[in-house]
C-alpha cells in the first residue's frame, strides 16, 4: 500500500465516524443518509479508480437491483426487516421495495467491488467483460422471473419462516465458503476488506437503528444482540456486518475475475 492509499484509508476509516455524528446532529432522512454514508464514499474511490468503473457497475447493477426487489420484498412479506419506508417517490416496486432501497444495495455493493480493486487487488483491467457473466445475469433473469410468477399467483407463497436465516445462508454463508476452500489464497485477500466493511456497518447499523432508517419488525430470527441501547438480530451480525462484503467479494471473483 502507497502513500496515497495509506492517506486515503485514513480517510476511509474516520468517514463512519463523521457520517454518524453529521446524521446525529442533522438528524437526516432516508436518502441523504446514503448518500452521506454510502454516496461520497463511492464517488471518491469512483475518481480514484477510473479504471475499475466499468466493471464494477455493470457487475453493481443487476445483482443490486434485482437481487434487493426480490429480497427486500420478500422480506418485508416476513417483517424481517422494513428499510427506508418513507421514499421520496411515491411509486414502489411490486407495492413494497422503496427507491431507497435499492440505491443503497447498489451503493454498497459497488463500495466494497470498488474498495476491493483500489485498495487491494491492483488489477490492470485488459477487459470490460468476462464471458462468464452472461451465466450470471440469465440466473438473475430466472430469478425474477419465478418471483413473478409466484408474486402473480399469491404473494403470500413467498411468506417464509425464518427467512433472514435462509436468505441469509444460502447467498453469503455458502458461496463464501465455496470460495474460501476453492480458492483459499485469492480468498485471503478478501479478508481485510471484511475487517473494514464490518467496521463501517457496525457504525452505520447503530446510527441506523438511533434514527430510524431501518427496524427489525418481526419475530423469526435465532436471537438478538444489544448494544448502546439498540437491538439487531444476530442474522444480522453474521450476514451483513461480517459475510455480506466477503460473498459479495466472491461473487464478484467467480462471475467477474476468473479467480486471480
């Protein structure tokens, strides 16, 4: 790591820090809170990894937004969770995922491929384009397309019993472990990048919870964790504050890498 990129993981590290206390003071709403939290991180590692742009997003992309209408539907369908309920449109998607929504899961799914490239992996980028993410967007595509055709039906065929659990399993737990012993060294890289997104959500969680942007409503999660007065379920702890950046990663390696 540089002198630039020791600099800029300085900042990096003290954002967190200053987002929270800014949303504290100014008591923020939905959409400029990720913009603040999310938003100027990604345009500031977006100037200072041109190269990564293209890739990043057109990996970003589908798997954020068809990924998160499909997830964050169905989990509001099992009140495991409710994000960002107040939109700025008045539209929402299949009557339930706000816009806010799913800017925040492009947001943070480009954060850490971006994070990952600058910080870590240093890739000279010779192509924009791995065949193998055709393979990837046809398996999104079948996954809308069941979506809506149970959604056609009856959405209450998508009510599922301790959804976070499996969702949550199935997406992160599993393919990073896939990853971890398939490709154990590219997989280590990966760590340091867990280390700073579990960092940065455990900060964003707490001052989400503080102010509203999201609640846990429902009653089917294995157990709770508490901390300066908020309750999140330890699904969350195990998938998003500390496999949500790695599966992303592996994801990432597998469809967009070709695993070097």
């Amino acid at each position: 790591m540089n002198k630039k990129e020791k600099f800029d993981l300085i900042i990096f590290l003290l954002w967190p820090i200053f987002s929270a206390i800014f949303s504290f003071v100014f008591e923020l709403n939905n959409i400029a809170s990720i913009i603040l939290f999310l938003g100027v991180p990604c345009l500031y590692l977006t100037i200072r990894a041109k190269s990564h742009i293209f890739k990043s997003l057109y990996f970003s992309l589908p798997v954020s937004i068809v990924g998160m209408i499909l997830i964050d539907y169905i989990a509001q369908k099992n009140s495991s969770w409710e994000m960002f309920p107040d939109s700025i449109l008045s539209f929402k998607f299949f009557g339930l995922v706000t816009f806010e929504v799913i800017l925040w899961a492009f947001l943070s799914v480009y954060f850490i491929i971006l994070f990952y490239e600058y910080f870590i992996h240093h890739e000279i980028v010779k192509r924009n384009w791995n065949p193998k993410m055709k393979y990837l967007m046809i398996f999104l595509i079948l996954l809308m397309l069941i979506f809506v055709f149970f959604f056609a039906i009856n959405p209450d065929f998508l009510r599922i019993h301790y959804f976070y659990l499996i969702f949550g399993t199935v997406l992160f737990f599993i393919p990073f472990l896939l990853q971890l012993f398939t490709y154990p060294k590219i997989t280590q890289k990966m760590f340091f990048v867990g280390a700073y997104f579990f960092y940065f959500n455990f900060i964003y969680e707490v001052t989400a919870l503080k102010l509203g942007w999201w609640i846990f409503p429902g009653q089917e999660f294995i157990g709770y964790v508490q901390l300066f007065d908020v309750a999140f379920p330890i699904e969350e702890l195990l998938f998003w504050f500390i496999l949500f950046a790695l599966s992303i990663l592996s994801f990432y390696e597998y469809f967009d890498e070709n695993e070097k």
